[in-house]
C-alpha cells in the first residue's frame, strides 16, 4: 500500500505551531498531521462504538437517560432518546 497525498490548508498560526511541535519533536511537519489525524481519526471511531453500545443499552433499558447523558452528553443522549422511542412506537404500531 502507497501513502497518498492529500493538502490542506491551515491558518498560518497553526502552521508556525505544527512547524514548532515538528522541530521539538524532530520530526516532519508530515509526520505531526500524519498522527495528529490518525489518533483524531481514531477517537471518533472508538466514541462512535461507546455511543453505540450506550444506544442499546438505553434502548433495551439497561442504562437510564441520566446515565446515557452523563456518558454522550445531553444533546446526543436527546437524539438517542428520540429514535429509540420512534422505534418502539413503529413496532407497537406494526402488531
């Protein structure tokens, strides 16, 4: 597998810090982005399965709305509440 190149374009104040991070680390301004996105890229993956396992667990009412919202925070706990109740009500409606 070959890497790719992609190009972004950043406020030139962050391109001085991701330069300054690079030289202490000495490392490339490449290689800062390169795991900056990846270890981003892998939070959002790891809190998208956490909110998916809180989901059903809420929805098969293992976990309350208060423990719900204190994991995904308030506005996604709302979302998550909201669909799990269309859901249940499509399937009582659908006996």
């Amino acid at each position: 597998m070959s890497d790719e190149t992609i190009t972004v374009r950043i406020e030139p104040k962050w391109k001085k810090k991701i330069e300054k991070l690079a030289a202490e680390k000495r490392e490339t301004k490449s290689d800062v982005i390169r795991e900056a996105l990846v270890e981003y890229t892998q939070r959002e993956e790891e809190r998208k399965e956490i909110e998916r396992v809180v989901a059903k667990k809420f929805a098969s009412e293992k976990i309350s709305f208060e423990e719900l919202t204190r994991i995904v925070g308030y506005d996604k706990a709302r979302k998550i509440a909201f669909y799990v109740q269309v859901a249940k009500r499509s399937f009582e409606e659908g006996l």
